[in-house]
C-alpha cells in the first residue's frame, strides 16, 4: 500500500515539460479524484457521527457532492470514479437519517388515547346541555355586544349568566388593578372579565390540567374555550397594558366561572366536594378504561436496564403514571420539588413529545460499572488478587452502586430515526433492582 502511494505520488510530481497530454489528463482527473475523495471521506465521517440521525447543516456535504457530480460527468466511464460515486451515494442516503418499518403495536396508544377522548368529549357534551339548560331562564342571549354599562346597571344584571365563546387562555390573560382575570370582547363591543382568583375557576381548571395529563395530550392543540359564567360585578381595567402598563382603561363586567368546556374534548365543573374543587364530566370512568389498555401492570424485580426503559416508555404512552414512578430512582423525588417534578413537569414533556415528535423509541444493550464498592466482575483487577484480598475490599467497599447506561433511538410516525441516539443513565444499589435517574432525558 505503501509503495503504490509512493508511485501514485512521484506520478503526480514528475516534471510536465514535454509530457505526453494523455499522461496530464491522467495526473489531472487523479488529482480531482484525490481533492473529492478527501470531501467524500470527510462527509462520510461527518454521517457516521451523527449515528443514523440527520441534521440540517453538514459541513462538507455540498462540496463532496459537487465535486463528484463533475468527475461523474466529465468521466462517466472511469471505474475509480465510479467507487466514488457510490459511496457519495451511500453517505447521501444515510445522511437522511435511518428509517425502519412502522409496527402497528408502535402506535396503538394513540387509537386508544382518541377512542377515550371520545367517550369524555360526548358524555361532557351531554352534561353541557344539561347545564346550559337548567341556566336557561338566567343566560343573556348574546355574549356580544356586551351590555351598556353606561346605560345598564350593575343591579339590572347581577346574578344573570353569559356563555362566553372563544375564551383564549392563557392568551388574554391580565393582571389588573382589581384582580387576576382573563378578557373576552373588545372595546367597540364591550368586555366581560373573567375572575381567576376563586376556586370557581381555580377548581374547574385543575380539572382540565388532570384531564390534559391523563387522557388526552392532543387537547393542546385547541386554543379557545367556552365558558358559562355568572355576572357578579363590575370594573375599569386596562386588559391591553402589557409590562409598561400603557394604555385606556375600559369598563368591563367581571365575572365568575360555572363550568369550563374544551370543545371536542372536556367540561369541567367547580365542585366543592371534588378534590381541588374541581371535576371533569366522566373523570370516574377513567381508571376503568385505561387498566383495560394496559400492557405493562408493573416492574419486575429482576428486570434489565433496557428493558425497563421500555416499561418507562410503555408507561408514557399509554399514560399509567403510576407505573412511570415505579421506573424512577426514589432519590430523585426526595425533596421539596422532587415529586412535583418527576409526576407533573417532566411527565407533560414526555407526553407532548410522544405526540408531537416521535411515536416510538428502541434500546440498546446496557454498558454496566461499578461507581462505588468492589466489582465482582473485573476479570482483570480480580486476576491480580486472592480471596482474602476480594473478601477485605468488599467488606470497606460499602454497598455496591452500579450504573447503566442505555441508548434509545427515537423513530417518528412515518419510521424516521429523529435527531442521534440519546444516553440514559441508570442505577442499582446493593444488587437490588435497576431504576432509572435521568427520567428528564428525552427519547
């Protein structure tokens, strides 16, 4: 190898006076198969980086094939030419990143998520006319325009409710001089100012949150809200100040909320008897009809790492926090925000990301150390000792903390790997059971 690029080199260099021009064109077309080659070997390395992920900057991408593309054309012919072409091409095609076959069990949690959005959003539906019905000798006609507070008094419509439409939250949401509120209407119409400070919203609000985490991740998608609401007072605030808190104050009348509709998805109630004060219509049949979905009921003792970061993503899919938290290391809900951020934050994340970037994950096999204690399994260490050595360093060693780290490669609905493969990283303690600590880690 080493004397042919010696003699690919000495051609290359040999003096061009009086040579013969096949002999140039040859020196030529091998010093423009060298610069691409360099470009190509250089793209290939950039693609093997990014481990069957794509990107949308590659560094030397254009100019590979740019410069392949004019050998190709100049010398459709030349067998190195064509080597080159091909890998040219086998770095393109990896470069769009790797793809695998849909399998229908990848995405049967969002049939399942739909059928159950379906049951909450008609009985919702249904309790909605029910309510709207027993207000009915109370409801104003029209939400817009709103009443005249110059000529209509406060004692003319207090204790009257309005169903007001379009509801944008949190969008106009403001604080006022007098209150937290949201605003609906404008000025050349009339505003109506929605409290937030009672558990009537406060409570029905909760509501929507449960329902959002635990049935149906896709409700983020809808913008405004309809809510029935009674008139309770009115006020002069200024819902377009901003931070500079610049601008005209208008009269609007406040009011607090009844009930709370997600059109297409929920209605939640305030209840004072309900947990936060607050209920969505069919909340009870939820429990039921997610066990019958379940796939994964709970963490075996002996399970793998890689394994049970399927359970963890089997869990977010199909929405059992219950058996998420069994995935997650105890230390890591220890704490003021711990348990707050593992059940909440952290669980609308992984549930946003399973619907709007990736609908599955795979696992590799887990690379195994020992972080702390003595390891039983290093065969190299343990060649160098006797018995009693292994005895004393286990005894001073303390308890054994073993670390796992596991890849997962995230593919998205069309089964496109999405972005290079993730580390998580997981732990046993005393040769118990593995949990995982990074549970933030996207897939």
């Amino acid at each position: 190898m080493i004397a042919k690029c010696a003699a690919v080199a000495a051609f290359a260099a040999a003096p061009l006076f009086g040579a013969d021009p096949a002999v140039e064109r040859e020196r030529a077309l091998v010093r423009q198969i060298g610069y691409a080659e360099h470009y190509v070997r250089e793209f290939e390395n950039e693609v093997a980086r990014q481990r069957g992920g794509e990107k949308m900057v590659w560094r030397t991408k254009n100019d590979a094939l740019q410069r392949v593309q004019d050998l190709k054309r100049n010398y459709p012919d030349d067998p190195r030419v064509e080597r080159l072409f091909q890998r040219t091409r086998t770095a393109l095609k990896k470069s769009k990143g790797d793809y695998t076959d849909v399998a229908a069990e990848w995405t049967a949690y969002l049939h399942n998520e739909e059928n159950l959005r379906k049951v909450i959003s008609e009985v919702g539906e249904k309790e909605w006319q029910n309510i709207i019905a027993s207000y009915s000798g109370k409801i104003i006609e029209k939400q817009s325009p709103a009443p005249d507070s110059e000529t209509v008094a406060l004692s003319d419509i207090k204790g009257r409710c309005v169903v007001l439409e379009d509801v944008e939250y949190p969008a106009k949401q403001f604080y006022g001089a007098s209150g937290e509120f949201i605003h609906s209407g404008k000025p050349s119409t009339g505003f109506w100012f929605i409290d937030l400070a009672g558990r009537d919203w406060l409570g029905p609000y909760e509501a929507v949150k449960r329902y959002r985490r635990n049935v149906d991740s896709g409700m983020e998608d809808v913008k405004k809200w309809t809510v029935l609401a009674e008139i309770t007072g009115i006020a002069a605030e200024n819902p377009y100040a901003g931070e500079n808190g610049v601008g005209s104050f208008y009269f609007g009348w406040v009011v607090k909320p009844i009930a709370i509709k997600v059109p297409g998805h929920v209605v939640a109630i305030h209840d004072k008897d309900a947990e936060s004060s607050g209920r969505f219509i069919g909340e009870e049949r939820v429990a039921a009809i997610k066990n019958g979905w379940y796939t994964v009921k709970e963490v075996p003792a002996d399970v793998t790492p890689d394994r049970l970061m399927e359970i963890f993503m089997i869990a977010i899919k199909e929405k059992n926090m219950k058996l998420y938290l069994e995935c997650i290391d105890p230390q890591c809900k220890e704490g003021v925000y711990g348990k707050d951020e593992s059940e909440r934050y952290f669980w609308d994340l992984h549930q946003e990301r399973f619907h709007r970037e990736y609908v599955h994950a795979t696992f590799s096999k887990p690379v195994i150390k020992v972080q702390k204690g003595f390891d039983k399994g290093n065969s190299l260490e343990n060649f160098f000792l006797d018995d009693d050595d292994k005895k004393t360093l286990e005894r001073i060693g303390g308890e054994l903390v073993e670390e796992a780290i596991v890849e997962s490669r995230a593919y998205d609905k069309n089964g496109k790997q999405l972005g290079t493969p993730h580390e998580h990283h997981l732990r046993r303690r005393g040769g118990g059971r593995w949990y995982i600590v990074d549970y933030q880690v996207r897939f």
